[in-house]
C-alpha cells in the first residue's frame, strides 16, 4: 500500500482559519488483499480504530471501501473566545479499484459541524454529522486528549 497526506492552517484573522487537506490510500494486489489491509474509512481521526482507517467526517461507523481512495477536506475554525471555537468540516471522497480510474470513481461526501470548548482536562467538543454513504446524521462527543 502506498498513503500519502498533505494539510496546511491558512489563517485569514485572530479568530477564523480554514485548513485544507488531501489525503489518499492505493493499495495493490487487486481483489487478494487480506481483510485486515482493506481502505477503512469513517470516523473522527484517522488510525483510530484500525491502523489503516481514514476519518471521514460525518460517517462514524467503519465501512470498507474499493482499493484506492482519494480525500479531499476543508475545516473552518472560528474562535468565538479564547477558548471557545465553532467548526465545520467538509469532505469529498472518491474510491475505485484501479487508481488509473480514481477520477471515475465513487463519490462520498460529508460533513460536521461542531462546538469545542478548551479546558484544563482537555478540549470538550460535540459535533453533528452527515454522510451520503451511511444517508443518517450522526452525533459525535468527546472530553478530553487523544493519545
């Protein structure tokens, strides 16, 4: 398998950033790829749950997807107080079994938008998504670091 990331904070003022990401997964060997080696996606933060998983906003379940995968995302931070911030995240996704087809392939989009507060055991955030694969709004919460 091959991945590859790239992400940059644009900041626009003191309080509102937006920062852009893409991110893809090709995996080769076709259709006798072991299980465990599969695209995961879904989810918050990628390499959560499995090794191999990319986050997709909006879609908190784990699903398997096709051998290559292209991630496109924007999140916006605003900063309502210090440590008070408002957050949208979009992301378009596309999947295929040949990455010479990556452009024909199957589109998923979703989205969150969220709350998270900063506080001394960590940031609290809540956040409602949305998926076109899994088609339901998801609800999403959380206190404290990740490690």
């Amino acid at each position: 398998s091959l991945e590859a990331m790239a992400k940059k904070p644009i900041p626009f003022s003191r309080k509102f950033s937006m920062t852009p990401q893409i991110q893809g997964r090709f995996i080769y060997g076709g259709d006798n790829v072991p299980i465990l080696y599969k695209n995961y996606v879904g989810g918050q933060w990628d390499n959560y749950y499995l090794e191999e998983q990319i986050s997709l906003q909006g879609l908190r379940g784990i699903e398997i997807l096709e051998n290559s995968v292209v991630k496109s995302q924007l999140n916006f931070l605003y900063n309502v107080r210090s440590s008070n911030h408002l957050f949208v995240n979009l992301n378009y996704t596309l999947h295929n079994s040949d990455i010479r087809e990556i452009l024909n392939g199957k589109p998923i989009i979703g989205g969150s938008v969220g709350y998270m507060k900063t506080t001394v055991v960590g940031p609290i955030q809540a956040q409602i998504g949305y998926s076109n694969l899994s088609k339901q709004i998801s609800f999403f919460a959380s206190v404290g670091y990740l490690f």
